[in-house]
C-alpha cells in the first residue's frame, strides 16, 4: 500500500463530482444537530441550524479515502489530526488515507460560528464528534452492503484495516463501497469506546510532512494558470492616507510590465513575472494625501495611553470595594506592563490568485477565513457567493492574519484582476506584510494590589488600555458588551486569581486610531498573560514566598492551573539548583480551553538573554495526535518568545519603521532553546492547542531574568538596559 503522500490529490471539483454522483465509491455526508454545537466563547455568536451537510468521506473502488478537509492546514497539523478521528470510527488502514480542502460552501460551516473558517484554536473540538459520525456511518453502510452480500446478519461481521469480515467471508472496503452507497444512511450510529482506539491519541506522523519537503505541497503562492500576471500594489504609506495622483510612465517602460491600474487601495503594477511587477512598482510616482495619521507616533500613544490608565474605564469585572483595600492594606504594589504593535510575518507573504470569467469567479489563496472572502468577492463582482469558487491551498503561516473580517487581500486581488481584465496573481513582499496593517495592538497594563499582613492579595485593580479587534467588525454586536471587548480583557478579566481576591476591579479603555489591528496568536491573551503572570510574580517577591508555593495557594486545589503548575515545575527540577549564571522562572495561563505551565531556564550571555530550556506542561483534554500538541507546542513558545525578546513596531510621522526580517526579528536557529513537552493524560473538556503555547513563555523569562538579576522587566521586548 502506498504511503499517503504518494497518493494523488484529488481536484475539488472531480472530488465533489464524483462524489455527488456516487460513481465508483462512496460519499458520507454528516449532519451535526444542533444539540451538539458548542460555543467557541461565552460571547460568540449563535450558529445557524444545519441544513447542509458538513462533513464527507469517500471511498473509492482501489479501498482508497479521501477526507474532505473544511478547516485550513497551515502547519498546526489538522491536515493528519483531523483525518485521524475519522479513520478511527471508519476502521479503515492508515495507509489509504489522503486528504484536500473543501470548497467554500455553506456545508463546512464552523458549528459555533456559522460560517467556514480556521481560527481559535477550535479546529479538533468542532470537528471531532462531527469526524467521529461520518467515520461510523460510512462504516455501517459498509457492514450493511457485506451483510447482504453475503446474505449473513450485519451482527455477524466486523471491520478490521480497510475490510469486513463474517466467518470465512472478508471484502476490501473498496469492493463494498458501491454497492454501500445505494443504502440509505443510518439515522444514528454506535461510536467506539475509547477503549477500543487505534488511532486516536496515537503519535502520528504527519500525512503532509513529504509533499512539504519535496516541494509538491502548492502554497498560494505556487499557484500558476494560463495567461497569468503577477501583482505588487502600491499601498499608502501612512495610515488612512489616499491617493491624490499617479504618473506611471516609468513603470510601463520597465521590461515584463503589461499594464498599471488603480483601485481603491493603491496603485498596482501587472507584470510578466513578479520581479517585473516589483520593479515596475518601485518606477512608480505617487503622490498621497497623508491625512491626519501622518502625526502619528509610537510615543505619542504611549503617552496618551498612560494618560487613559490614569483614569476609570469600562468595567469588565468587579468585586467589593477596591479602592478602600487598597487605601487600608499595609503593603502596596503598583506597576505598569507595556506592549507594542505586532506583526504576524508568516514565512510566506500574503497572496491571492484570481480568475474572473463570465458569471464566475475563482480564487486561489491560504486564507482561514472561507466564507467572508467568497462573500467580499462576490459583493465587489456583483455576483452570488457560490459562483465564486475559493479554492483553499496550504498556508504558509497564517496566525491570525489570514482571517480578516476586512478579507483585505483578497479584495484588492479580485479589484485588480477587474480593473485589469486578466488572471492576476497579486503579491505582497515581505515590506508589504510588516507594513501593510492588521497587527496586534498596542497594549498598556496598569496594576495595584494591596497585600495582606500574610502576604496574601486582599485587593486587585487592573486597567487595560489598547484598541480593539472587534470593534468594526460583524463580531461586535455580540463581543462588545457595555464598551468592553472581551477579547481585550480575555485572561485578565477572568483570571483565575480573582477569585481568591475579595475586592477585585478589571477595567478597560479602548482608544481609537487608524492604524488597522487584528487577532494574532493567542489573541488577547498574547498581551493579558504576560501581564497577569508577570504582576503575580511581583506579588510574590513582594511577600517573600517562592513563585510557585505563591501561584499554588491562590489557585483552587485540583484545578487544572494547578495541575500543569505542578507538572512544569516538577519536570523542571523547580528548586533544585543550577549551573552557576542561570535562573528559573515560571508562569502559568489558560486560553482556548486549555492550560499550560511553563518553567524557563535562563542566563545572560554579553548582556542579552539567553533562554536554555522551557519545560512546558498542558492539559488539553483528550488528545487526538501526541505529536501535534508537542509541535504546537515548540511552534508557540518559539513565536511568543521571538515576540518576547525581539518583536515590536513603532510609528514615527504616521509610517510602520521596521520592514523586514532584519529589524522584525524572528527567534533564530541557534537562539532555539530545548523544549521539553508534557502532555497531562485528561478527560476533562477538550481545547485547542495553536493558540496557548504562546501567552506563558514571555513571564516565565520575564521572571526567570528576574530571579537572576533583580530586575523586573515590564515591557516588550525585553531590554536589559
């Protein structure tokens, strides 16, 4: 049996074709009622009724199975999870499994969201019953076709590896799977016990690993087609600027440039080749009204976001009277935690292919976000959605910025594919993803916490000030309740912490700006976890207790904080001594429903920090793939930390300073500390695991620096000086 990679990759279309027809094969189509929807968050909008299926398997007459994949793989490994579930309750052998995107249809829509997307970290929850389902039912109809076959009771037979069995009878899967689809589907289905897995909660090796370093796996921007332009777009270069006039007679006289069009955003260049088009671009003379944000600085909005921390916000959690406790306790810290705008950098650079023809559209690109993009194309070509046709390649990195409520990238492709009467293939270079928008935001933390004679905190005043991603977007109605986004006080708002607090108050302001944000990893709780876990380790200090006795005592007994806490710290060797010059530190942070410790190992090498080992522990829930929630695991802390220690953009004159990788730096190879992952074995609800690695990472060195050198470091990226 071939290996997976090896097998080819169904189109969408042929897939679905064949599939509709039920020629050869046979296709499972799972409907998920609505009593098993959960929401992604207390505030996340009500998912529609199904009435379309979401989730397909077909089997081919060679005993092949192809998984029609609706979330985006864009290197967090749901390309192999996710199929996993499904093979489990189809019994079918590993080896036959390939797998593609799904078309953006309204039959892939996110059971909590109601739309087609990937974010959140919500891609195992929300697929995994649904999976389990379509697995079961292909497996039945199978079992049924056999049983009458072979005029035997279904009772009597088994599946094992891609076969049925029933005495001395056995058939592939492939030979039953026509007869299979003639028979009506099952109304329910038995599940396996989780006794009986195979599969599930097995390290698995990932099924698109050799199409990946071969170089046949097709990103978005592999994508070629017949008669094909490439793209660059001059954009404005400060924040709501626009464009007054153009002159592109030097552009249209660089070699390979076709053609020069304006739309709404920019001035883009079509060229032969994308060197052309660059080249074209860079030719071009522009002149922009700058506007209001060409006095924009990074200095300035500090400024005035210490100013707003001075004041009241909108109240997003309180408890007793806060400023009493912290007028009448003995001992009182005060401290404030900085963060700057972020980029999202995915190694591979925004990109959308677009083909327009009559009464149609298709589109090729990494996007998480389906459903609003076929929706904004639609829109700009006055067609109906399901006549554009999203065709979702890998994606080079997406963390968020490829699931744009705004579907900025793909609008200004189809508006130049229309102004430019051709197939376009617009790119962003690297200087365009760092200043192109769409970053984390800002953030400023202001704490005060009054102390106890015990050393434990009787009072507790949080003040967040930071623009939010919410406001804006078709999530607000439902996300912003009462001036407060709760994806700003996410992790701070509802800290675990608070409960042990009697006066506790979290308020938020959410100053306006026109520089554009979006989520980036981990969300709000990118910017809340350091905060938080930095702040609770001056508390500790503050009451001479070790960090983590401290976190223990004000963390519920058996919770699951507790229970990675312990796990990290145990693992690490937590007050065990080291070399000479190295320190430990600590911190603790739950988010998509999961829960993750994180002990970091640090010293300092010529006065810069050097991070030698994290140890990081996670409970999750039940796990899919061991080797998925590692890698996610590696991938968040070397994201959070090269955020930690190098990442940060500042404004001056209303423009982004930094450009590309060499003053945005990203974690290099030999900066990579050892990471040891301990995964705790839970059957308690499950999460996500994309998005949690990252909030621990930047306190644990935060703290782990301090225990080495006695300085608190409250602002990012860390400086030492």
């Amino acid at each position: 049996m071939r290996d997976p990679a090896d097998l080819p990759a169904p189109s969408r279309r042929r897939f679905l074709a064949t599939g509709a027809a039920l020629s050869g094969g046979l296709v499972i189509a799972c409907f998920v009622p609505s009593a098993a929807r959960r929401a992604f968050a207390a505030a996340a909008p009500p998912a529609p009724a199904p009435v379309d299926p979401n989730a397909f398997v077909r089997i081919g007459a060679d005993g092949t199975v192809s998984v029609l994949l609706k979330h985006s793989e864009m290197g967090q490994g749901v390309w192999t999870s996710l199929p996993m579930v499904l093979a489990e309750e189809l019994d079918c052998d590993w080896k036959t499994v390939r797998v593609a995107h799904a078309p953006a249809a309204p039959a892939y829509a996110h059971t909590a969201f109601g739309m087609q997307m990937t974010g959140g970290s919500t891609s195992t929850w929300e697929s995994f019953e649904q999976l389990r389902r379509a697995g079961a039912m292909a497996r039945a109809m199978l079992v049924a076709a056999a049983a009458k076959k072979w005029k035997v009771d279904p009772a009597s037979c088994r599946t094992e590896a891609g076969f049925i069995l029933s005495g001395t009878h056995k058939a592939g899967y492939g030979e039953l799977a026509e007869d299979a689809s003639k028979l009506p589907a099952p109304a329910t289905v038995a599940l396996k016990d989780p006794a009986q897995w195979r599969l599930i909660g097995k390290p698995t090796r990932r099924l698109d690993s050799r199409a990946k370093v071969t170089g046949r796996a097709e990103f978005g921007i592999d994508v070629q087609r017949p008669g094909l332009l490439v793209a660059t777009l001059a954009r404005p270069p400060v924040f709501g600027a626009t464009l007054e006039r153009f002159d592109a007679t030097k552009a249209k006289a660089v070699a390979g440039v076709v053609d020069v069009v304006a739309i709404p955003n920019g001035v883009a260049v079509l060229a032969k080749h994308f060197w052309a088009a660059k080249t074209g671009r860079d030719a071009l003379e522009i002149t922009w009204n700058e506007g209001a944000g060409a006095t924009l600085s990074s200095e300035a909005l500090r400024d005035e976001y210490r100013r707003l921390a001075g004041t009241r916000g909108a109240v997003a959690k309180t408890a007793g009277d806060v400023d009493a406790a912290l007028a009448a306790a003995p001992t009182r810290i005060e401290a404030d935690y900085e963060l700057p705008f972020l980029a999202h950098a995915p190694m591979e650079p925004l990109n959308c292919t677009v083909e327009i023809g009559k009464d149609r559209c298709e589109i090729w690109t990494g996007t998480q976000f389906q459903t609003p993009d076929q929706a904004a194309a639609a829109k700009i070509l006055g067609l109906e959605p399901e006549k554009v046709t999203i065709h979702t390649t890998f994606l080079g990195g997406g963390f968020g910025r490829r699931a744009n409520p705004a579907s900025d990238f793909i609008i200004e492709a189809v508006q130049v594919a229309k102004a430019a009467g051709k197939p376009v293939k617009l790119v962003w270079t690297r200087e365009d993803d760092i200043r192109g928008g769409y970053y984390r935001p800002m953030w400023l933390s202001r704490f005060a916490a009054a102390l106890g004679k015990d050393g434990t905190p009787v009072a507790w005043s949080h003040t967040l000030v930071g623009q939010s991603i919410i406001d804006g977007t078709p999530f607000a109605p439902m996300m912003i309740k009462d001036g407060v986004d709760v994806t700003s006080v996410e992790g701070a708002a509802n800290s675990p912490y608070l409960a042990a607090i009697p006066a506790h108050r979290v308020d938020l302001h959410s100053p306006k700006s026109p520089v554009t944000v979006l989520w980036w990893r981990s969300v709000g709780h990118s910017h809340t976890g350091f905060a938080v876990e930095s702040f609770v380790d001056e508390l500790a200090h503050a009451a001479k207790q070790d960090p983590l006795a401290y976190r223990r005592a004000l963390l519920p007994a058996g919770s699951r904080e507790r229970r990675v806490l312990d796990l990290a710290a145990d693992k690490a060797g937590w007050g065990q001594p080291l070399a000479k010059g190295r320190a430990r530190g600590l911190a603790v942070h739950a988010s998509f429903e999961s829960f993750v410790a994180q002990v970091a190992e640090v010293s300092l090498e010529d006065g810069r920090i050097r991070v030698h080992r994290v140890t990081c522990a996670i409970d999750c829930g039940p796990v899919v793939n061991p080797l998925t929630v590692e890698a996610q695991m590696q991938s968040g802390i070397v994201y959070g930390l090269g955020a930690a220690l190098y990442g940060q953009l500042t404004l001056k004159r209303g423009r982004v300073e930094q450009s590309n990788f060499h003053d945005y730096r990203a974690l290099r190879l030999d900066e990579m500390p050892v990471v040891d992952v301990h995964i705790v074995d839970s059957k308690d609800k499950m999460g996500g695991v994309g998005e949690p690695g990252t909030p621990p990472i930047a306190p644990a060195v935060a703290n782990a620096v301090f225990a080495l050198t006695g300085k608190r470091l409250r602002r990012l990226p860390f400086a030492l000086d």
